[in-house]
C-alpha cells in the first residue's frame, strides 16, 4: 500500500477495477472503461448523466455520491451504460468533497458562516436526509473517513478531527497545523496524509485521534490538492496534481 498525490500528467497503464466515476465541471458525471488499459486520456466513456458542478465523488457499491454544488446527489451505477439519479440532498453550504461509510455520506462544505462537516443519512438512497453537522474555521477541501472518525483538511486550519461515533452528534476531538493549507486527506494505518498545497505531502500521525501530530513531508513538483491512498498497482506512476 501507499500514499500518493496525483499529477495532470499522464500516468502508465493502470491496473485498477473495470469502471471508474468520472467528474467533468462542464458535462457532469461519467462513467469510464478501464478495461482497456491505455491511458486517462484514452478510457471510453460509456455512460454519461449531464447537470450540476461535480466537485467529488465517492462509490459504495452500486451507487456515486456526487459532492456538487449546494447538494449531495446519489446515482445507480449498476448499470455503468445508464447512470441513473435516485437522490438528492440540499446542503447548506458547497458541497466539495465526499466520503462514504457505514450507511452514512460525510461532505466537506465551505461556505462562509456554513462550512464544515454535514453528515447524511443514506442507508435509503432513493430519501438521503442530513442527519448532524460539525462546524470546521476552515474552509474545508476534502474529508476522509475511518474508525468512526472523521478527518477534515480544513484549508488554512489544518487537519480537524472530528469523532462521527454517533453520526447526529459530531463532535471535533482533535487538530493539527499544517504549513501551506490542508487541501485533501487520505488516511490508513494511523496516519493521516494531507495534501498540503506548496507544502507538498504531509504525514500525520493519528493514531490519538485526539493529539495528531506531524511526523514527516515530502516535496512536491507544484501544488499538491487531492491525497489518495491505494494499492501499489493501481498506477505504476503517479506524482503530484499540480494547480
């Protein structure tokens, strides 16, 4: 397993699952072959579902939550040729990052006065109702979710950790300054892995959810935005995602 950030420039061939969720700002949400294993640039689309800004999106089985605009919106995917919408959930704030666990969609919102955590309820995708909210000073850009945590990069206001053991009630248990701004977070096996803009990767140990601690960096070509964290085949290079 590994941390990466991801780059504009065109990774190798990738060994990854047959489908993947593609956002496009101008035509909404895609769906894409992999099977053919050539590069980005190349993987056909065979579903396309047009509307909204796409920001995020995350996939739980047959369904892609979609962080666009003011709203959550939920899309069978069970048929990757007919991408279907079978819910939709306003949001105070812009939604811009998504993450899905346990029957649950937590979305990073940034909005001023309205950003933060908002957590909602999607064990009935077809009626997802918000469910509890956390304010972060933020704004915030991305959200992970693990071990009935959430973890918030929070632009300016670092790293938040928020406890969503009872989803309602979402309490902020713990935080860490980052340099730069926390734009994007992956987290696995104790450790948070933040985007950190100019400041390139950040390693951060979680593993007391409530004092986080920075243990390490790397610098990277650019500004760094989103984090992941995948198995090491899935692409056979990537580098930073540059702005």
């Amino acid at each position: 397993m590994v941390a990466m950030l991801l780059c504009q420039s065109a990774p190798a061939a990738v060994d990854a699952a047959p489908w993947t969720q593609v956002l496009d700002r101008g035509a909404g949400n895609g769906v894409a072959d992999l099977r053919s294993r050539v590069a980005p640039a190349q993987w056909p689309v065979v579903g396309q579902l047009a509307g909204g800004l796409p920001q995020a999106v995350a996939v739980k089985g047959s369904y892609a939550y979609v962080a666009a605009e003011g709203a959550l919106t939920i899309i069978d995917v069970s048929s990757p040729a007919h991408p279907a919408q079978v819910g939709y959930c306003d949001t105070p704030g812009y939604a811009v990052s998504v993450a899905v666990a346990g029957g649950y969609a937590y979305l990073a919102c940034s909005e001023a006065g309205l950003g933060g955590l908002r957590v909602i309820n999607v064990s009935n995708p077809a009626a997802p109702v918000e469910v509890g909210s956390c304010y972060t000073p933020g704004p915030p850009a991305g959200v992970a979710v693990t071990g009935g945590y959430a973890y918030v990069a929070d632009n300016d206001a670092g790293l938040r950790v928020i406890d969503v053991s009872n989803p309602a009630v979402p309490v902020e248990v713990g935080s860490c300054y980052t340099p730069g701004y926390a734009a994007g977070v992956a987290v696995a096996g104790g450790y948070a892995y933040v985007a950190g803009g100019s400041s390139g990767l950040l390693v951060i140990n979680v593993s007391n959810p409530a004092a986080p601690t920075g243990v390490g960096s790397c610098d990277t070509p650019g500004t760094a935005y989103r984090a992941l964290f995948m198995r090491a085949r899935i692409a056979r290079r990537m580098h930073a995602l540059q702005a």
